[in-house]
C-alpha cells in the first residue's frame, strides 16, 4: 500500500487560523448590515420638551436632501443647510408637505467659506434648537476642474474643494459639539467617499475625504475619553445618483439617493465609526482588500483611462487651468 504524503499538522492550523480570521471578518462586515438602526435614540425631547433638530449640510439636493427627508421621517426637525435660499425654501416646503408634524428652519452659508465668524454666527443662529444631530453632508468637486493632475486645478478651486469637504466640516463641529454634548445622547454623522484611499486625478477631493474619515476615528476616541453621550458615524459612499450631477437609472451598485440615505441611516448604532452603509457599495469595495497593490492600480488605471487622458498629458500651467473650467 502507498500512503500519501501527509500535510504537516502546523500548515493545517494555519489553515484553520485563515479560514477562522477570515469567517470573523467577513461576519463583522455582514453584522453592520444586520443590526436594528437606533436612530431614533436621538430623535428625544429635552427635560424641558422641546423636540429635537438635526442639522444636515448640503440638504438642497442629492443625499443631504434625502437624508433630510429620512430623518423627518424618524422624528427629528430638520435645519436645511446650503448656499441658494430660493432652492432652500423650495425644498422645506417639499418635505413640511409630507411632514407636515416637524418643523424645518433653513440656514444658509457657502462652505468654500472659513473664515472663524461664520462658525460663531451659525452656533448663535441654533442656540434656541434642542440640537440632538449634525449631518456633514456637504461636499464635492467644487465648481472648476475635475478630474486632472493637480497641476491643472487652479489654487481657487483646490481651496474650495479642501474648505468643502474638510475645513467647514471641521470648524462646523467645533463650533456645535459644545450643544451636541449637552444634549447628548447625539448623533454626528458625516458623508466621505470610497474614494478616500488616493484615487488620483481628483486628488484634493480624495485627500479631502480621507481627513474626514480620520477626523471621525479621532473623534470616535476623543468621544470615549471625554464620556460623552455621542456617536460618530462616519459614511464611505460610492456612486449614487439621483443627485445634481448624475439623474442616470440607479443600478445595484448606483442607488438613488432615498435609497441610500435609508441604508445609511439603517446603520446608525452598528457599532462601528467608518463604514460602507450600501451594500452594493462594499460588494465593489471589498475584493480590492485580497488585492496585491498593483492590481488595484491597474483597476485603477483602467477604470479612469477615458475620463483623465485629455488632462494627463500635458504639463499644465495656471492659465490653461483657467480654460478647463
Ligand atoms: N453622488 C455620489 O456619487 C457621491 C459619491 C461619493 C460621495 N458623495 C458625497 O456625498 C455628499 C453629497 O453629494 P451629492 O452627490 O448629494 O451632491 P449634490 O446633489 O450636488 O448636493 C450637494 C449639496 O451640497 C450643496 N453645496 C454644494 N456646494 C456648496 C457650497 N459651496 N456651500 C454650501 N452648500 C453647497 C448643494 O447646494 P446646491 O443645491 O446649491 O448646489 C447641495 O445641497 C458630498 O459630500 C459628496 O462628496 C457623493
Ligand atoms: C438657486 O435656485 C433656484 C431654484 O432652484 C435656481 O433657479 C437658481 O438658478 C439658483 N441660483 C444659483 C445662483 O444657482
Ligand atoms: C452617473 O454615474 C455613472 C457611474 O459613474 C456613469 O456611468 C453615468 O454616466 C453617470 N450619469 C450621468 C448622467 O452623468
């Protein structure tokens, strides 16, 4: 008889470790899909009865607008934020006709704006406001150059990128957590990007994304230090449409924005700070994690190859980065 060559008993182990880290992560990233939102935990009249208000940025369209109706519709009063009245007004009496129970308040600030006065006047503006939530939901490309090397941005608009996507935010959270702790239990939400990790020919946004995640991790920790009563929920979000720049037919890895803004929600309580509310979005995400780095360049490469030709191969001065916009 011919026995067959045994596999050594460490190598089978080992094996067994893969399998057993490998079964543990991917029921951590299923289990966020499949816990109770505690949403409403947040949505509480103070001790002396005034109902509860979030502030959501950026709620004149896309997600925040969604997101804004979402949260109406779990008990909160919302303030509206964003940068047009006219297209403010228009959108709170959309949402008081299907609320007609909650109260909307509007609040208009351009978020390429930074200057410290403006963060004091909206914390004076909301001091009468039992505030329980803040949204950072603003963000963006900005009104210039998309998709270049960052030679081709002008110095204005890669101000305006990084203010939008990370200093408003930023200064905006100074200035309300004080309200948020008082009022605590409260929820701080914020709206990133799956394109936080270095996606190159939008590299002010994507740097501006990825210090918005890392700002929720600190956060996240400072929150436990201090005991506060606060969750910060920090969302990574892939293509959506049904917002200002993309009315295309959503798809199973391009939700609308209603149907994200309820998965995003959904998540509130999973118990992690940075996560992939959509689960489309993560079954995009997650093969890129057993990818040898240059694969996912290429991945990459590939997927970018008709959107950054027209800007990769030149170098740019400032006067022909004028003429992009
Ligand atoms: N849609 C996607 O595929 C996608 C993917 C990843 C991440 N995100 C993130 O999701 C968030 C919302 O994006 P969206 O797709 O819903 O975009 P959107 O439909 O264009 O909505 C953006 C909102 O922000 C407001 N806004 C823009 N610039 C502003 C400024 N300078 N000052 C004040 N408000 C300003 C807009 O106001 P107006 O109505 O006046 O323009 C609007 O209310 C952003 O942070 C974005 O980076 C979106
Ligand atoms: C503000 O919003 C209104 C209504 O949507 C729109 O007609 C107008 O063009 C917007 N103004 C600017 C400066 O974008
Ligand atoms: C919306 O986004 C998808 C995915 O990036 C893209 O294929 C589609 O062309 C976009 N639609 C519009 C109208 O920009």
């Amino acid at each position: 008889m011919m026995s067959t060559p045994s596999i050594p008993p460490f190598l089978v182990w080992l094996g067994v470790l893969a399998a057993v880290v490998l079964a543990i992560k991917a029921t951590n990233t299923i289990s966020v899909y499949l816990r109770p939102s505690k949403l409403r935990r947040y949505a509480h009249t103070s001790r002396d009865g005034r109902p509860p208000w979030v502030l959501v940025t950026g709620a004149s369209d896309g997600i925040g607008k969604a997101l804004s109706n979402e949260l109406a519709d779990s008990g909160f009063n919302v303030v509206l934020h964003g940068r047009n009245r006219t297209k403010l007004l228009n959108v709170q009496s959309e949402l008081s006709q299907a609320h007609p129970a909650r109260s909307f308040r509007l609040l208009v600030a351009d978020a390429t704006q930074c200057q410290p006065e403006v963060f004091k006047d909206i914390a004076d503006q909301l001091s009468d406001l039992h505030l329980t939530g803040l949204v950072n939901n603003v963000g963006g490309g900005g009104s210039g150059t998309l998709f270049a090397t960052l030679d081709h941005y002008t110095a204005e608009n890669t101000i305006e990128i990084v203010n939008m996507n990370a200093l408003f935010p930023t200064l905006l959270i100074g200035s309300l957590l004080p309200t948020l702790v008082q009022n605590g239990p409260a929820l701080l939400m914020s709206t990133g990007s799956i394109t936080d990790a270095g996606v190159p020919l939008v590299s002010a946004y994507s740097a501006s994304k990825g210090y918005l995640k890392t700002l929720a991790e600190s956060l996240t920790r400072e929150v436990k230090i201090a005991g506060w009563d606060i969750e910060v929920l920090h969302l990574r979000v892939g293509v959506v449409t049904g917002v200002a720049g993309n009315k295309s037919k959503p798809s199973m890895f391009m939700p609308s924005a209603p149907v994200f803004a309820k998965a995003a929600l959904a998540r509130v309580g999973c118990g992690s700070p940075v996560i992939i509310p959509y689960w489309g979005h993560t079954l995009q995400v997650a093969p890129l994690d057993f990818m040898p780095v240059w694969l996912v360049d290429m991945i990459i490469e590939y997927s970018l190859r008709d959107i950054g030709s027209v800007f990769t191969n030149t170098p740019a001065t400032n006067d022909e980065a004028a003429k992009t916009k």
